[in-house]
C-alpha cells in the first residue's frame, strides 16, 4: 500500500484586472486512487507599499511562485498595469 501527497496548481484566475488569484489543490492518494483533496486559495497583487505617506511602492516577488504563476504574472503586470493599481490605492488611502 503506498499512500503518496502531491500539489498541484489548479486554477489561476485575474480578478479586477490585475489581481492574481490561485488556488494550490492537495491530492492524497492511495495506491493510484484519490482518497483526500484540500484546496488553498490565495492572491497577488503587483506591487506592495510600505505604508508611509510617501508611497514607496515595491514590485511583488513571484519567484517562488510556480512557473504557471510566474508567466501569468509576467503576462499580465505590465507597467501600465502597475501604473493603475498604484493610482487606485493611492487615490482610496
């Protein structure tokens, strides 16, 4: 009986044009045959501040993210769409 745990990426969605949502399922199986999934879910963003009023803003790290992750995120934040994002935080705080 070999009872064997693997991840796998299983959806990866854009939401608000910007924002990377992804969700990791956790497949436990047994002999072959699945008889355990648990699903994690969570976000990025393209770029973070550092909470000073000064706005020192910092492009977000998705090097360890899976290569998936990484093209999606290479694909969709270009500098414009950082550009907006930052405007639009900037603009709610």
């Amino acid at each position: 009986m070999a009872i064997t745990k693997e991840t796998e990426i299983s959806k990866i969605e854009i939401v608000n044009n910007c924002i990377i949502q992804v969700r990791t399922d956790t497949v436990v199986k047994e002999d072959g045959v699945e008889i355990s999934r648990s699903m994690h879910r969570h976000s990025l963003v393209p770029c973070g501040h550092d909470g000073t009023e000064d706005w020192n803003w910092t492009d977000t790290d998705v090097s360890g993210e899976d290569s998936q992750v990484q093209a999606v995120a290479n694909a969709v934040w270009t500098n414009d769409v950082k550009t907006a994002y930052k405007a639009k935080i900037e603009a709610q705080g």
